[in-house]
C-alpha cells in the first residue's frame, strides 16, 4: 500500500518531542538511577521542563521489587512529585510499546497535551529465566522446569525450522551477527562495540546447537525514554515538523494460533476452525500499517527483534520485507546492510545492546527518532523519512510502532 493510502482504521499521530537514553551495560546500579538519566535527557532534547510533564508512562521491571511494579510513579518520584497523572505497563519485552501506546491514548483522548514514557532495567547475570520458587500453573516456569525449554533453546528451535524449512545455514546466521556489530561500532549507546568476523562466530562455544555465544543476546542494564505530545503542543514549542509516531500495534494472537509461542509448548488445532490470515507475528506489523496507512514498501529502516541471529531473519519476512524464505538472500545481497535498500538494526540492536527489557521497544523508537531526524552520527541511514520497531512480548504482547518525518 502507499504512503497516501487512508483507511478507516487510522487514528491521529502524536508528535515525539524528545529522546533520551542511557547506556547499555552491566553498570550494577538501582534500575532508577537509569530511567533517570534516559528522562532527563529526553526532557532536554525536547525542550521541557518535567514540571511542564502531565502524564507519566512507566515500562515495568518485574526483577526489581515493587518500586518496578509501579514504574509510572517510581519514576514521577525520581523526578521530583509535581502532580502529573500516572500509569505503569508491564508486557515483558513489549512494555515499552505497550506504555508509548498509554500515553499516546492520553494525548488522542484529550486528557493531557505532553506525556513522558521511561523504561528501564537492571539485570541478572546470565540468561533470563522465571522467578524462584514453585509453580506448577505457570507456563513459562513449566517450559523451563518441565522441558529445559531455556530462552537459548527456544531461539535455537526456531533456528533448527529455518534449516529444516528453508534451507538456512549457520553462516547465514552469523553474517546477521557480523552485520549487526558494525553497525554497533558507531553507537555511543550499544553495550557491545567490537567488529566481529564469520571465523570469529563459528570458534565461539555453542550454547545451543546450531547457535553459538556471539549468536544471542545478552542480558543487560539500560533505559530509554520518550517525549510525546499532541500535535497543536509541537506547534506551540516551536517545532512544526517534528518525527510523528504514526502508528502503535499491540495486537494478540488470533484463535488458532498454529504457531508455538512462548512460553506455551503446544499449538491450538486448525482441524475444525481455518487458521486465521496472519500468524501472531505477521499480524503484529499488518496491524501497524493498516492503522498508518503505510506498507513495507514505505520503509527506509527497522529496527527488530533480534534476540538471536535466526529470529532477527524470521522478522524480515513478519513485517513484509521479503516472502517467507527470502530472508537470507536479503541478508546476504546486502539490503539490510546501512547503505542497502532497507537497512535493519542500525542501532546494532539487541546482539549490540542486549536485553534490558521494559527498556528495549522504547530504545528502538530512539533509534528511529534519530534517523528520522538525520542525528544517527556515522550509522545514519540517508534520507530516512518512515521506520518501523517490532518485537514481541511474552504470553502474546505485540509489538511494532511506526514513525514518520
């Protein structure tokens, strides 16, 4: 569809006034401390002050007691109490979208005119897993306890079906790992600043085979927020052209979901009700572009999912770049490259950053921001006029925000 294409299902844009991150480590401070700094420093890039703030967005951290069940008000009182309104959003690694989406509302709804949205994260050492203690009702303990399923495992079966279903090979996996760290190289932010080779990838340790160590993400300490307001607001700050978030998904999956997603370790059967047009994550960016207006083909830039190096391959195909097995001729034809036709994961993405979880969906609408605004320093996609972020959270949270210059 084209960019001029209007559909009943549009809804009005807000306008992202400021950006702000802090940068990805393992810094071993109070998740707070992050959020903070990623605030301030969106509040400086659009020109607010956070008195002048009148809603407040939290993504939460559920590793962090409850001042991170309660990301809204956590943050309000990092900042100083001045009285704005507040919310907290948890939906794992969707938080981030799902609290942009909150106070996006807001601003529609007419209920405030700028609202700030802050994630952010301090994590443990090693790779994610549930919460101590037992519980035999919960599916994401049950694929861990019951299965072995770990996070790694589970990127790896998804590498195993592109293999099986597609032909993919493990170098194909790892040139994603050698695309996404020079993109990193630049980027003042990433965790990870160090080019890496094909030879490189393959002599590190296999965590689960046929993905090796440098082939999935770490987990991280980070933040990154989001100044938003109304359009008629931008106006009266001066900035009459700025990035406009055109469209915010936070779509579920559709009955039957013929897809395993995890954490569940079973599919629902197609044998008495047709499977639905889309798969969970094929409808996360459709949803998107219906409500824009816009198609793949309005696209300068992505920023993705990339919790491994095969998964990032699964989303070029989910949000219409190529057709199901296309990804790795895409890859390996240099389109997805910075200078290619649709460069994905400028940023480096999460190989360069790692997981920093209510964090990440709102890094990547940074990332965007700033190509959009010609800031991205060395990384910068030329003339970038419409990006698109997608990721998805755990238990069926959508993820996928598109933005517009």
């Amino acid at each position: 569809m084209s960019a001029a294409r209007a559909t009943e299902q549009q809804v009005g844009e807000v306008a992202v006034l400021g950006v702000g991150m802090h940068p990805w480590g393992k810094w071993g401070r109070n998740f707070v401390e992050y959020g903070v700094v990623a605030a301030q420093a969106a509040l400086a890039d659009a020109g607010v002050e956070w008195r002048d703030i009148q809603f407040v967005s939290g993504a939460d951290t559920m590793r962090n007691g409850y001042p991170g069940y309660v990301a809204g008000a956590t943050f309000a009182q990092a900042l100083g109490w001045q009285g704005a309104s507040v919310a907290s959003s948890y939906a794992a690694c969707a938080s981030g979208a799902t609290a942009l989406n909150t106070a996006r509302a807001q601003i529609l709804a007419g209920l405030c005119d700028v609202a700030l949205v802050v994630g952010a994260d301090t994590t443990p050492k090693g790779f994610l897993a549930p919460n101590a203690g037992e519980r035999g009702d919960d599916p994401d303990w049950l694929r861990f306890r019951l299965l072995g399923a770990t996070n790694p495992t589970y990127f790896a079966l998804y590498a195993r079906r592109r293999m099986e279903v597609f032909g993919a090979t493990p170098d194909d996996f790892a040139r994603v790992k050698v695309k996404n760290a020079r993109h990193g190289l630049s980027n003042p932010n990433a965790r990870y600043r160090k080019e890496v080779t094909l030879e490189e990838i393959n002599a590190a340790p296999i965590v689960a085979d046929p993905l090796r160590l440098l082939e999935i993400c770490a987990t991280s300490d980070g933040a990154a927020a989001v100044v938003i307001s109304s359009m008629e607001y931008a106006k009266s700050r001066g900035k009459g052209e700025p990035v406009r978030v055109a469209a915010i998904s936070t779509v579920t999956p559709s009955y039957p979901n013929t897809i395993i997603e995890m954490p569940a370790f079973a599919t629902d059967s197609a044998a008495g009700v047709a499977a639905p047009e889309n798969t969970f994550r094929d409808s996360i960016a459709a949803a998107a572009y219906e409500q824009s207006g816009l198609g793949p083909d309005d696209l300068d830039l992505a920023e993705v999912y990339d919790l491994s190096t095969a998964l990032e391959l699964d989303w070029y195909e989910n949000i219409g770049l190529c057709k199901p097995g296309e990804a790795e001729r895409l890859l390996n034809d240099g389109d997805t490259t910075i200078g290619g036709r649709i460069p994905v994961n400028p940023s480096g993405g999460l190989a360069c950053f790692g997981e920093a979880v209510p964090a990440q969906a709102l890094a990547q609408v940074c990332e965007i921001t700033w190509h959009l605004q010609g800031k991205a320093g060395d990384r910068q996609v030329d003339g970038a006029r419409v990006g698109l972020t997608v990721n998805q959270g755990l238990f069926g949270h959508g993820s996928c925000v598109i933005l517009r210059r």
